[in-house]
C-alpha cells in the first residue's frame, strides 16, 4: 500500500492561483473571502486566527514573501504546538518556497 502525498504549501497555493486565473468568480471570492475560496479549492479549513491576504501583482507592482522563521523549535515551543490545530501542524512543518 502507498503512502497518499500531501502537497506542499506552494502546491496548493498554486492550484488557487491557477484557478483565480482561468475562473473570474473564484478570482472574486479569493479576493472578498480568502478563507472561504482556499477551503472550496483546496478543502483546508484556515482557522480564523490565521489572516490571508491576497495581493495582486501587476507590471507596475510585485511583492516579495518573508515566510515564517523554519528555526528548530525548542521542546517549550514544541510542547506548546502539540495540541494545535491542523493548519498550525502543516504550517510548522513548511519549508518554504
């Protein structure tokens, strides 16, 4: 039996931004309710303590990411984010872009 894959934070990101290109009313609700159209794609649930925004680069205009820190936790740290929600789990094992 296989392992299921679980994709990358820049894969699902991709699948958004695929679908905000070709699909004008997802593009719509991607920039109104973020939350909502991340869930509708990609079936995550971000819990409200975490904020998306969403930008839209243009020629005149581009933006540049700092992810979060990828430091190793100290077992405090680790302690602390053991009872926490999923996308706070699949945020600390991100390793960026």
């Amino acid at each position: 039996m296989s392992e299921a894959t679980i994709p990358t934070r820049r894969e699902l990101e991709a699948r958004v931004v695929a679908r905000a290109w070709v699909d004008q009313e997802f593009r719509e609700l991607l920039t109104a309710d973020p939350r909502a159209a991340v869930a509708e794609e990609t079936g995550i649930t971000v819990p409200a303590s975490v904020t998306i925004e969403v930008l839209e680069e243009s020629t005149e205009k581009a933006y540049i990411v700092i992810p979060p820190d990828t430091s190793p936790l100290s077992d405090e740290e680790l302690d602390a984010a053991s009872g926490g929600d999923g996308f706070s789990d699949y945020m600390a094992g991100w390793n960026g872009p």
